[in-house]
C-alpha cells in the first residue's frame, strides 16, 4: 500500500481542505515574517522595547500602533511598502490553483497571492469569524 492510496480517494472527491502556512510564499518572492517584523520595529526609538523582535507579528504590530497613539498610518505605510515585493516563481501557487478537486483552503498567509492565481470569481475571501456562515 503506498502512502497516499488513502488520501488521494478523498482528494478525487473533494473532501479535503488544505492549511497553507506563510512560507508557502517565500519562494515567490514574499517577504518573511521577520522581515516584517524587523521593519516594523526599525519605526520604533531603539530599545523602545526589550524583546519586541521575539514577539508575534500581530504584536509587534499592536506596538507600532500603540506607540503612535492607535494611528494606524505608520503601521500601513511599512507593511505596504513590504508586501510591494516583485513576484519571482509562482509556479506553486499556479499549480495548486489548477488542481480543480480543492474545494476549501485555509491560510495564514499575509499576502494575496493565492488570490491573485486563484480569480475573484474562483474564490470567496473570508478575514474574520463575522464573515462565515457557520463561525
């Protein structure tokens, strides 16, 4: 038996999402979390926080809002700038968009790559709980 005649039944009949994780994307060019995250702090007085680099993105970026009293605008300039990066290979993201079997994928990704292969009339993009049918 090989290691997938379980799966690839499943797969045939659309019964199986996939979970992306960001690194699906380094290979297309997109920057990784720590270089977000380094941009991100380089808008901060040095030593503004000790271990703010160990953070989770979402914190760090918390701080930069909170740093600049919940103007957003610092926070958006940067990562607009970041995610400004020239596409290199997306032959992943092309090729996973032409597998028609699924259905149903789940991302963590920053970027909208996937989005871009995929076609607004391919996909339905859902950001928070409020957007599901069934949260």
């Amino acid at each position: 038996m090989g290691r997938f005649d379980e799966i690839i039944p499943l797969v045939r009949q659309g019964s199986v999402s996939l979970f992306i994780g960001a690194g699906f994307s380094l290979k297309a060019g997109a920057p990784k979390v720590d270089s977000l995250k380094r941009a991100l702090i380089r808008t901060l007085p040095s030593g503004y926080k000790k271990g703010i680099m160990s953070m989770p993105l979402d914190d760090v970026a918390q701080e930069v809002v909170k740093y600049y009293r919940r103007d957003r605008t610092k926070l958006f300039s940067v990562l607009e700038k970041a995610l400004a990066f020239s596409r290199k290979d997306m032959t992943d993201h092309v090729a996973l968009s032409m597998i028609p079997h699924f259905k149903r994928l789940f991302t963590t990704n920053y970027d909208t790559l996937l989005e871009e292969v995929y076609g607004e009339e391919r996909i339905n993009v859902v950001s928070c709980d409020e957007e599901c049918a069934n949260p």
